[in-house]
C-alpha cells in the first residue's frame, strides 16, 4: 500500500509544479496525490439542467442557459466602461453585463457563437440582467460536462495568487481524477463491508464526490467516504481502548473501608441521585478490576459531579493510596480545596492545596508530607504535573473541567503513579454532545450525571432588550430586598489593545449606569475585569463570597469557579457577542441554592438568525445536553469549547452535527470487528491492518488522551 498512485508528491501532478506546490503545501497541507483527493468540496453548484429563459425569474437562484450572443458593444470610458451582451434562447432575451475585464472579453466572446451562460438572473430598468455570467463555448463534450453538479474548493488569498481559486483546484482535481482513472486505488474496507452496505469502490467513491453526475452519486459517494473516515476513527481508538483494558496493569481498590463508610453515614449532608449512586458504581467496576481507569464523567453545572469524585478519592484512601484534584484555575481549585477539606473534617484526613502561589518554606512542608505518604489528598492547578511534586502511591488523579488542559499536560499525570499508572477520571460541566464525546472521547469509558440534586430549581431565562431596562433594575431590587445577590457580566474581547480597553469602557460605563440606580451606601458593588492584578480580583471575588456586596459586575472572569448559592439572578449584557455554551456556564453561577433563580439575556433589537437561535434556546431549555446540540449544530464540532486542544482528528467529509447515525453505525461495526478479531490477524482483515498502519491520521497515541 506505501506504493499507491496516491503516495506520489503533489508537484509531479500536471498543473502544480515546484511554485504551487509548496502553496498548496504551506496553505493547506497538501503533500500528495492522497491529501489533494482528500481536499473535498464544501459545497456544490447545481448545473443539472439548462433553463429556458422565459422560465427564469429575477433574483432566483444561479441559473444555466444554453444560446447565442447576439451582440457585444463597450459602453462608456475609463473606469466606468462596461460591456454589454444580448444573449437570446429559443424563448427570450437577457442582458449579460461585465464591469471587469472588458478588453479580454471583447477579444473572447465571439458574436453569433453558441454559449452554455451561468449567473444569477436581476431585474434592471425593467430588463432581465447578468452580471459577470460565466461563459463557455458550447460543445458536444462540454454541453453533457455541464449538466453536473459542480464542486466549490475553500481556498486562500495566496492560493489565489498562484492561479488556485476554487475553479483553479477543480482542474487539479479533473487532471488528478483522470490520472486514478487508470491507476490502482488501493481498497481500504473489506469485501464484506461492501457487499453488506452496498458501497461503492474506493476509486469511483472518490471521483464521483469531486465530480458527480447529480445527487444520487453524491449521496452515494459521501456516504461511503463518511462511513469510512467514521469507521478507522473509532476503529483505532476501540483498539486501543482494548488493549489499554487487557494490557495496561493498575491498582486494585478491592475494599470499600471506614473512610468511605464513615463519610456516608455520618457526613452526607444530602441524599445521592440516582445518577450519582449509578456513576459510584460503574466507577467502583473499574477501579475493582485491576486495569487503569480512563473515565470521563460529564454532568451539568450544580449536578454534584464533586462530591461523586470525592467519594471515589475515599475509596483510594481506603486501599492505601493517595489521590489528587486538578483544576485549571487558582480559584476553582481553592474552592475545591475548601469544599472537600470541609466535607471530610473530623475523619482524619489530611489535605493539602498546590499552585504556583504556593512557595518557600510551606510548599517544602506540603511536598514533604506528600512523598511520606502522611497527606492523604493534594488539590490545586497545574503545579500538580510539575517534576518536583512526587506522591508516596498516587492511585487516583481527579482532573476538573478537562477541556482547560492540553494533552501533554493531562498525560502528565501517568508518570505520577508508582508500580502502575494511576486511576483517571475526567470531569467536566461542559456538557458535550453525544457525537462529539464518541469522537472525542471513544477510548475513554463515559458515565452521565443526569439529574440535578432534589431542591434544585430550574433557573428562569428572560430575553430583554434596552426598553426592559427599568424593569430588570425593578427585579434586582426586589431580589436584593430578599437578601439575594446578583452578577452583571460583560463579554471580555481579546482580539487587541485597543479592544481591551473597549471592553474595559464597556464594563465602566455598565458600571456608572448601576451605581446611579444602586447608589451607597444602600448598595454596595463588586468590580471584576480582566485587567486587574490576580490580588485584586480574588479581593473583589471575596467580598462577594461573603455578601459584603449585594452586586458583582465583572468580564467571564466568573464563567468558572465561583460558587455562591446566595446570588439568583445573572444578567448577561451583550448576549449577542457571548457563544452558546458560555451563555449556559454563566446561568450555572446562580441557582446553586434552594430559592428560585433568574438568568436576564440583555441584546440589542436587531439580531443574527443565530443569535435569534442561542437567546430561543437559552430561554427553552435548561439541559446543558441539549443547549450543547444545538451550539455545535450552530458552531460545527471544530469550534465546541476546548476541543481545539483535545487532539481531536480534523474530519474532511464527515460532519459531527449531521452524520449521528452514521457515525453509530461506524462505532458498532469497529466494535463487532474487533470483538471477532481483536489483533485484525485474519486474512478479510488484512485492508483495515494496512491502512491503519500506513495512514498517519490514525497514528496519534490516543489512549495516552485522558
């Protein structure tokens, strides 16, 4: 298979040479024949048919005609010089009328020649117009080449510069085409799979999805390439899962003891869910095997993801080992570091906080304590990873809001581990959606906290616009009355300097508006911007924390990691400029206690189509699962929050938010083969062994991900 056709360096294709070669290169990482197969259209121009011009209606979409130009002239001088065309059909007339490049057509375009013209039809002074129509000559060969459905390539300025638009690629991939036309395509799925789904070949698969005949081709093209990139995806990493599984030795908490016991009989202040008590348990199946845990457990904001992963750090205490919590900020983890040494006070347990602010004589004593084996649980930021913190017997790693980590970092935490790796579960509040975390997270084994704690309220969601103004200052009186605190968060831009200091003006302004209506001392507000020193912030935070301030007005500073079940209402202004999934994390600041909550979206009047969406599902909806849909069906996977950094595999033809139930498909039958075939040793297999071998994409060390 390393001597395919398709292996061969993309400046040896006819049209590309050294120059455009090392473009397509740096632009878009085309090295060869397979990577430009592989550069698949975005979307397509439907030239199925020509129309007849008594059917076309103005503003209608792109249209094809077939006819004859009857007449050229040059209208004008100098800059405002235009040519102007009749082109007529059996049926009627239109106007072609080209602003650009005037002198090159008029030594082109032939009087009295038959033309195939392609344009999006106007009305103009009463007359039927196109502007800048493409014009062919009508040939026996291009007249059965143009009722096609034609491809549409992304490309670049500088690609552009070198001759490759969209139309540029489109003749490599014709001369590329014609080239596999008579060469050997290697075949990546067994006879099997084809005869059973009806595929068609790889070589024709690949044709049609660049140059299909109409859309039955496409679809069936697409779907088998879909199914393809699909299939290895979840083949490769349910392979490595399996290994990791019958391998990958880890410690054995065979017994659940007294520290575990005690906590739940004596310090529970609240009965467990069922969703909590069932994740307990599919976490105490792993860590009973004796194989390494790799879990991730994903629950909505408030759904008690914390004290399961407190429960589980008791279980590694009562087989003797340690266990650690790592947060991706210094306020998230002090205030797990809070919680936790509060949940546990009067059982004997010592824990202990690290992060980077953590220096000189007490960090020594904290390491210390750790590598005796006399601290039994250690929580904090990054400083975790670093080579100078050594644990006695670390057997659980807890990591906090994952997504906030790199790879490299998360990996880290292996090396931790004394005899065998430690134990790893991965918590998140970013609800993911189900395709994705099958993507993302296939090697990992996955548990749901489905269900919010008794007592907890749906939070209430408002959409307001400027003239509401009274009226929400109208409500946050009233809750402060009730002795409620409330947040009033901005959106933070980081694009420049300057835009720093818009966001800066944006907040003050916000700020001198509130202090006007909440003045002192009756009120008393909390200031949190991005710009601040880290002791100031935390001041600011603090003074919240312990209702020294009724109001907080900060950036997304606050997105993350602070916990005050007195504040109920959150007002978000500009939820214009605010993405879906951040929208759903603030409204989690508030509704952490017992009394009702509010959650304001403030907006301009006029919106986007997809901010009409975000506000209409914030306002329907409080599942973070489904608020989570509908941001990747808006955003597209590639941009969900944090999945930029989790090593995912760039898809180039299957899209996460559409292709769900292939997607299921490519997972069960990966899952079938490698239960009946787990090495892939048998000779039917022999494609899939191959190509996994030999294609890079599916060579990332994926179980080293957690």
């Amino acid at each position: 298979m390393g001597n395919s056709i398709l292996d061969t360096k993309i400046e040896f294709l006819k049209g590309v040479g050294p120059q455009r070669g090392d473009t397509l290169k740096t632009e878009l990482q085309i090295f060869t024949f397979k990577e430009l197969v592989q550069f698949y259209p975005f979307r397509y121009v439907d030239k199925t048919k020509f129309h007849e011009i008594r059917d076309i209606k103005p503003d209608s979409h792109p249209v094809q005609l077939k006819g004859t130009l009857r007449r050229l002239e040059s209208v004008g001088s100098g800059r405002k010089r235009r040519l102007v065309g009749r082109f007529r059909d059996n049926t009627g007339v239109v106007q072609l009328i080209w602003f650009k490049g005037v002198s090159f057509l008029e030594k082109k375009l032939v009087i009295g020649g038959t033309y195939i013209v392609y344009g999006k039809p106007t009305l103009f002074s009463g007359r039927l117009n196109m502007t800048h129509p493409e014009m062919e000559i009508a040939t026996q060969a291009n007249m059965e080449q143009s009722l096609s459905l034609e491809p549409v390539y992304h490309s670049t300025g500088k690609l552009e510069g070198r001759g490759l638009d969209s139309r540029g690629i489109m003749k490599l991939q014709k001369v590329l085409r014609n080239k596999l036309s008579t060469e050997q395509v290697p075949e990546t799925l067994p006879d099997y799979f084809i005869k059973k789904f009806r595929f068609t070949d790889r070589r024709k698969a690949l044709a049609d999805i660049h140059f299909p005949a109409n859309q039955n081709a496409l679809t069936i093209a697409s779907n088998r390439l879909k199914f393809e990139e699909l299939f290895f995806l979840q083949l490769k990493m349910l392979s490595l899962k399996t290994r990791r599984k019958s391998v990958l030795r880890g410690h054995v908490f065979a017994s659940v003891g007294q520290f575990f016991n005690t906590f739940f009989k004596d310090h529970l202040k609240f009965e467990l869910t069922g969703a909590q008590k069932r994740v307990i348990k599919e976490i105490r199946q792993d860590i009973g095997r004796g194989t390494q845990m790799n879990r991730l457990l994903q629950g909505d904001v408030g759904s008690g993801k914390t004290i399961v992963g407190l429960m589980c750090m008791l279980i590694a205490l009562d087989n003797g080992f340690q266990a650690s919590l790592m947060a991706p900020t210094e306020i998230l983890a002090q205030q797990h570091y809070t919680s936790i040494k509060e949940e546990v006070s009067g059982l004997g347990i010592q824990v202990g906080f690290l992060s980077g602010s953590i220096k000189g004589k007490k960090r020594k004593q904290l390491l210390e304590l750790l590598k005796t084996g006399e601290l039994h649980i250690l929580i904090g930021t990054h400083a975790l990873i670093e080579d100078w913190v050594e644990f006695k017997n670390l057997g659980l790693s807890i990591i906090d809001e994952q997504h906030r980590f790199g790879v490299a970092q998360r990996a880290s935490l292996w090396k931790k581990g004394i005899g065998a790796p430690p134990h790893v579960l991965v918590m998140t509040a970013t609800p993911i959606p189900r395709t994705l975390a099958m993507t993302l997270y296939g090697d990992l084994d996955v548990s749901v906290i489905d269900e919010l704690p008794p007592g907890r309220k749906d939070v209430t969601t408002l959409h307001k616009t400027e003239n509401g103004r009274l009226r929400v200052f109208g409500m946050m009186k009233e809750e402060i009355k009730k002795g409620r605190q409330i947040y009033v968060v901005y959106p933070l831009i980081e694009e420049s300097e300057s835009e720093q200091f818009a966001e800066l003006k944006n907040l003050m302004e916000g700020f001198d508006a509130i202090t006007r209506e909440f003045p002192k001392p009756q009120y008393q507000i909390s200031v949190v911007h991005g710009r601040m020193k880290a002791s100031e912030k935390d001041f600011e935070m603090q003074r919240f924390v312990k209702g020294e301030t009724q109001i907080m007005i900060a950036t997304t500073v606050i997105e993350v990691g602070v916990n005050v079940p007195n504040a109920t209402m959150m007002i978000i202004e500009n939820t214009e400029r605010f993405g879906l999934s951040q929208l759903h994390q603030l409204r989690g600041r508030v509704g952490r206690g017992g009394e009702q909550s509010y959650c304001i979206l403030m907006s301009s009047f006029k919106l986007t189509k997809e901010g009409q969406k975000r506000i209409e599902t914030m306002c329907r909806t409080n599942n973070g699962f489904e608020v989570a849909e509908v941001d990747m069906e808006l955003r597209g996977p590639g941009n969900i929050q944090g999945t930029q950094q989790s090593g995912i595999v760039d898809l180039k033809i299957a899209n996460l938010a559409t292709d769900s139930r292939i997607l299921q498909t490519a997972r069960e039958v990966a899952m079938r083969v490698l239960e009946d075939d787990p090495e892939l040793a048998k000779p039917h297999h022999a494609r899939l062994r191959r190509y996994l071998e030999s294609d890079k994409t599916y060579r990332t060390n994926w179980s080293r991900i957690s």
